[in-house]
C-alpha cells in the first residue's frame, strides 16, 4: 500500500500540535508570560480553523483551543501568585529608597541595611517568605502545568495519529 500525503487540513493539525508542543516548551522555561500573550490568538485560531475541516481535523483544532485557553488560566492564576508577592517587594524597595534618600552622605548602603533589618523584624520576615514561597511556588505550578500539558498533547496527538476524534 503507497502511502498517503497529508492533506493541507492534516498538515494544519500537525502544526496546531507542534506550536502547543513550543507552548509546553514556553513553560517549562519560564516563559509563561509569552504562553500568556500568544494563547488567546492561538484560541481564537484554532476555533475559527476547526469550522471549515472534516469531523475529525475539527475536534482537534477545538481541543487544541481548549488546551491554550487552559493554559492561559493556569499561567495567570500562576503569575496572579507572583504578583500578590510583588507587592510585598515593592514595599521593601520603597523602605530602602526612602533610607537612602533619609541618609548622610556616605551611610547610604548603612542606613538602608538598618531600616531593611528593622521592617524585618517587625514584620517577622513575613515579606521575604512572601517571596520565597512565590517563587518556589511559581517553578512547582510551572513544572505541574507543563507536565500535565505534555501528557494532554501527547495523549491526543496519538489519537490523531490513528484519525480518531479529539
């Protein structure tokens, strides 16, 4: 049996699961602010390419919407965690910046040491774990999301590959 050449709608679903497969990439790198900015053209593409394909090819391109839209979800409520701890780092620059502003000339690095340590022990450290933990929350979540993508994708890539349905 020759084998078949793809069809151009065949060719538009290997393209659809090699740039999901950039977006796993994307995330595993901590790119997720560019998965971010490219999913909803992405959705919205692969909604509006999945109306003029066959059954199949179709339920593809909507999963694969689906699957940018997830993405897009779980990457904001991601970057929504690093940006709650953020605003704790914004306080603890504007107390170094108002100390080195308050401070002679000379005891700049001194007085902006003194009243970091000082906001610290009143706030028991509180801002510094804030930031911490957003950050080792951030690789875990990534590391999560980019996993769980990467066993989605494949799951369905194979399911096309026998010209199933999505």
């Amino acid at each position: 049996m020759a084998p078949q050449s793809p069809s151009p709608a065949g060719i538009g679903v290997v393209l659809g699961y090699a740039t999901a497969a950039s977006m796993v990439l994307m995330i595993f790198v901590q790119l997720g602010l560019f998965a971010v900015l490219l999913a909803p053209v992405m959705c919205v593409l692969h909604w509006v390419t999945a109306r003029g394909h066959d059954s199949v090819n179709a339920s593809h391109h909507r999963f694969l919407a689906r699957t940018w839209l997830y993405a897009i979800i779980a990457q904001l409520a991601v970057l929504a965690a690093l940006g709650f701890a953020f605003a704790e780092v914004w306080n603890l620059a504007a107390i170094i910046i108002d100390a080195v502003a308050a401070a002679q000339p000379g005891e700049e690095a001194a007085m902006a040491f003194d009243s970091l340590a000082a906001y610290l022990d009143y706030t028991a450290g509180r801002p510094l774990f804030m930031l911490v933990a957003a950050f080792l929350v951030h690789g875990v979540a990534t590391t999560v999301i980019g996993a769980w993508l990467s066993v989605r994708l494949v799951r369905r890539w194979l399911r096309w590959s026998d010209r199933r349905p999505a």
